[in-house]
C-alpha cells in the first residue's frame, strides 16, 4: 500500500506544488486584528485559498469566522481530526531566494513553511485525496482542520473548539517523528526580592523566560569595588570557562560582562546561564555584602536546571524532570526580580506545581506572579492512537524500534485536548530544516516520506 500511495503522490506532484506555491505565496503573519479578520487579513487570506483548493477537489469545507477551516472526507458522525496551520514566523533576513516564492534546487523545497506548516497542510489535503482515489475502507469522517493562529497562541483552535465538534482523536503534522505523547506543564513566573544594600547598582541578563541568557551585565559601585580585586577573586566553576569583561564608564563605576551558553529554555542543561555565572562571581567576592538575591541565584538555583535545592524537584517515568531557567534579571533601584521558566512532569497537576511553588517562595520570603501556566498534555502510551499512528510509521520507515516521546517544549496537539499527538513532519536525524530561520526547507524524499506516513496514519485512525 505504501508503494501505491507514493506513486499516487508523485503523479499529483505537479499539482500539489502548484498548490503549496499558492500558500507560501502569502506572508501569513498575524497582522492587525479586526472584527472580521482576528488575526490580520493574511492569514485569513491563507485560509480561503486553502480552502478553495479542498473545495476543488469535491470535498466539503468550512470557514470558522476566520479563525480555522475545517475540509472533510466522508459522512460518518464520529471523526478524527488532522490539525495543520497556515500562519507564519516572519521570514526575516537571510534568504537565499525570495521566501514566499515556493523553489526547487539540490533535490530540496525551500520557502517559508514549506515544513512549517503548510506543507503539512498540502500532504494532508492530498492524502486525503488519495485515500478516496484508492478507496480506502473508512468508518470515520476525516476532518483536516487548519488553523491560522498556531505561532502566536493557538487562539484559532480554542475558537474551535468551543464554536464545532471535536473529533475524537487525531494529531498533528507540526512537530518531529516517530510521535509526541507528552508535553511538560508551563510554569513561568516573576519572583520578586525585597530591596538590600549591596555594592550592586544595576544587573541586566537575558530577553525571555524561554532562553537561557547568554550574557549579564553588571554595574557595580566604584566607590566600593576594586575591578582588580573582584577579577583575581574570578574562579573558573564561576564562569564554566567564560572570561568576563570589566570596563569602566564615565562615573567611576564598574561594568562586568559575564558571558554563557544559550539553550533552548525547555532544556536549559544544554545551555550555560550567565546571570549564574556573575552571581557566583559576587557571591565568592563580596560574600554576604552581595545580599540575599544573589546567593539565591547562586547557590539555590546554581548550575542546576531541575530546582532541587529550591525543594522544587519532581520527576515522572514519563516525562523525566521538572526543568528550571532562570531567563531573566532585572536589578535596579526600582525592582529586583527573576524570570523562572518551569516545565513539570505530564503527572504532575499545575495545582500541585504551584503549592510547591508556593511553599518554596514563602520558605525564602518570597512574593511572585504567575504569567503564564499550562496543564501538562499526556496522551497514554497504550492507547489506540499513539499505537496506530507508531504501527504506521515503523511500517513505513522500517525502524521497528521507534517509540513515543515526551517533550519539555508545546505543541500544536495541546490546542485539542487529550487524544490528540504530534506526529511528524521532520524526522530523526534529518538535516536540520531551518524551521523558523532563513532558507527553510525539505528535502523532496523526506516530503514524501512525510505525505506517505501522514496518509497512512489518517487512514489508520479513520478505518476502525
Ligand atoms: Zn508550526
């Protein structure tokens, strides 16, 4: 069957490209919102030519008020759903060719969302396709539901889910192979300080909870600091290797410049967290002097990604460890505050997650704010629709040892609640695809590798 399905896809090449030029041709980036348009007009735009293609082919289609599309083979009441995207991350710089022109070099499609997600979208549109040509057995309706607002928030499939029917299971062609099962809970929150008197004047570090900071900045008072003194006081388990840079500016004053390692903050032990780095260093060099914050970061979060001197440490057979970024310091006169970035285990509740919380800021003397928190998603390793989907995708691949994964980071199989999985399009060891960076691409095999297992995973969801 595999074979049939591939050449079904290469006799529609032609056409499915013509197809997938037609999406990438718009920048589908949320633009301004409006009554009828809620996240800008392209996107919507996006939508509507999507939408005209499933039409085309004789299938029928809905326009969600803008926010999603539904298009759907067959008429039985139960369904399972596909879920794909149209929006876009902003090309940015660094194309080689024009990004919203769909081209074709060295065996490879690049344009923006050619992986992410409208290719995708295209794969599932003709797999259905081809599941009618070849008049695959169905007991349930399959519905491709295309979002547009997958980049910034998922706020396409909130809507509609609470305005149409979800289908009973299905997943998403928006992250990696062999299958998502699980996704860490998001915890992130600002953890305030009370003000002290310290030698430190102002710390700045990182951009986002979600990063591990690379640099921090230091100013420390003139008046009371030595810049030879605090540099030979410079220990290499305070820098993991990194030489700081000491300057001075036009007051007299000291400015460190401690440098790290960014890393994804879902996995922040990939990465060397800077802000540490230079609470060590004055920590070890002013010792109580440097005040309660920084002994804090230095010794109760320290080079620890998993929060377990914080007392925050939970693990699961699942999912592994909690994960703890520290992304951000602000330090000024004004405010002293950190930006905690904490995914937890799938078994763990956001209720239990924040009374740990709670206990561990209230044991420090500690205020906080939460501004963003998230369920865990944990689909059951036995259930039907990770089963089905893994038979599909070691049948196809030949990797018989294939399993599901758990991640730290979310994906767009959140947005439908608990039977839905991620499930491709990139593989294991592929090339790196440059998803959300310049010049992203596939490679036309693994693109059809991809339509193939897609198709196959639909009809192994819709045939029983
Ligand atoms: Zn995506």
């Amino acid at each position: 069957m595999k074979e049939q399905i591939r050449a079904k896809f290469e006799a529609y090449w032609d056409e499915m490209m013509a197809d997938l030029a037609a999406l990438v041709a718009v920048n589908s980036v949320r633009g301004e919102e409006t009554t009828e348009f809620p996240f800008g007009k392209e996107p919507a735009r996006a939508l509507s030519i999507a939408l005209r293609q499933g039409e085309r082919m004789g299938f029928a289609v809905e326009n969600v008020d803008n926010y999603a599309g539904t298009i759907d083979l067959g008429d039985a009441e139960e369904m399972i759903g596909v879920m794909a995207h149209l929006d876009i991350v902003p090309a940015g710089d660094g194309w080689t060719d024009d990004p919203f022109t769909l081209t074709f070099k060295n065996d490879r499609i690049y344009g923006r969302g050619v992986v992410d997600d409208k290719g995708p979208v295209i794969a599932a549109l003709y797999g259905m396709r081809i599941i009618r040509d070849l008049n695959l057995p169905l007991k349930k309706k399959i519905r491709l539901i295309v979002g547009t607002n997958e980049e910034q928030g998922s706020g396409c499939m909130k809507y509609y889910a609470q305005h149409r029917p979800v289908p009973s299971c299905g997943f998403t062609p928006d992250a990696d192979y062999p299958l998502i099962h699980g996704e860490k809970g998001n915890f992130w929150t600002w953890l305030s300080f009370p003000a002290e008197e310290t030698p430190i004047l102002e710390i700045s570090g990182g951009n986002a909870f979600n990063i591990v900071p690379a640099e921090c900045v230091v100013l420390l008072d003139g008046s009371q600091v030595s810049a030879d003194e605090l540099k030979k006081s410079i220990r290499t388990e305070d820098t993991e290797g990194y030489e700081p840079q000491f300057m001075h500016d036009a007051k007299g004053n000291i400015k460190m410049v401690v440098r790290g390692h960014a890393a994804h903050g879902s996995t922040p032990e990939k990465g060397v967290n800077a802000i540490v780095s230079a609470a060590k260093i004055l920590c070890n060099a002013f010792g109580e002097r440097a005040g309660k914050m920084m002994h804090f970061i230095a010794e109760s979060i320290g080079r620890e990604t998993d929060g377990a001197s914080l007392g925050l440490k939970v693990s699961d057979d699942v999912s592994g460890s909690l994960s703890l970024n520290l992304g951000r310091i602000i330090y000024s006169t004004e405010q002293h505050r950190l930006a905690i970035d904490i995914r937890y285990p799938v078994k763990l509740s956001l209720a239990e997650m924040d009374a740990n919380y709670r206990k561990m800021a209230e044991a420090f003397g500690l205020t906080y704010e939460v501004t963003e928190a998230a369920e865990p998603h944990y689909v059951p390793k036995d259930s039907p629709v990770v089963q089905k989907l893994l038979a599909v995708y070691r049948q196809v691949t030949g990797d018989q040892t294939a399993d599901a994964f758990t991640i730290g980071g979310g994906t767009y199989a959140k947005a439908l609640g608990k039977n839905f999985v991620a499930f491709g399009p990139e593989f294991p060891g592929s090339e790196p695809m440059n998803v959300h960076d310049a010049d992203e691409h596939i490679l036309k095999e693994l693109f059809l590798d991809h339509c193939v297992v897609c198709t196959l995973g639909m009809a192994a969801l819709a045939g029983e």
